[in-house]
C-alpha cells in the first residue's frame, strides 16, 4: 500500500503563492507517477498536474505557467508550487500516486490507485 499526506493549505490573498506537499509512505516511492487534483464544492475532481517517475511533467492548462510540479525522492515527498493565486482556484487539493501507469499524458482520477486527505486551499479577493 502507498500512503499519502497532504499539507500547506491555508488562506491567501489574489496574486499570492503557496506551496502544498505530499508526504508518501508505503511502498517504493520514486518507482511511482505523482498527481495533484483539485476539488471545489459543486463540482467535478479537477486533474492539476502529474509527474513520472523520471521526472517529466504534465500540467493542466488551467494552470500552467502559474503551477509547478515537483518531487523530492530523496524525502519521499511531492511538491505543488502555486503562484499568481486566483479565486477560482479554491478547492481541496489532493495528491494521488499511479502505481501501474507508465505514461506522461494521464489526466483521469480513475487512474491512480491511492489518495490523501486532501488540504483546503482558500483564495480571497
């Protein structure tokens, strides 16, 4: 089993940064691909990003120029970089391991096999 732990979340102001990480456990972490997605009330669970083992990365283009993908092998960690904050990114973030996929174009939940808690990002206007 792979076990995951979300944390960073917090209230920021329009235009802010905040950075999000995920904690695995389990099994052999740099083996796996790494995922972000992002839920609002109402909505549908929306892909953010994913990042293969190797390291390559695959954004939303919701996202993309303002978010950035990262992991750190060496602490078992996966890291989320948010900048240029809008409103309309209030969600719960969750992070997400593929333990089978091989592939860098993957952007459906059904995909990954395990899930954290999730962490409450709030950004006011």
């Amino acid at each position: 089993q792979v076990q995951l732990v979300e944390s960073g979340g917090g209230l920021v102001q329009a235009g802010g940064s905040l950075r999000l990480s995920c904690a695995a456990s389990g099994r052999t972490f740099t083996n796996y691909a790494m995922g972000w997605f992002r839920q609002a009330p109402g909505k549908e669970r929306e892909f953010v990003a994913r990042i293969m083992s190797g390291g390559r990365t695959y954004t939303a283009d919701s996202v993309k120029g303002r978010f950035t993908i990262s992991r750190d092998n060496a602490k078992n960690t996966v890291y989320l970089q948010m900048n240029s904050l809008k409103p309309k990114d209030t969600a719960v973030y969750y992070c997400a391991t593929d333990t089978r996929g091989n592939t860098l174009y993957r952007a459906s939940a059904d995909t990954y096999d395990y899930w954290g808690q999730g962490t409450q990002v709030t950004v006011s206007s």
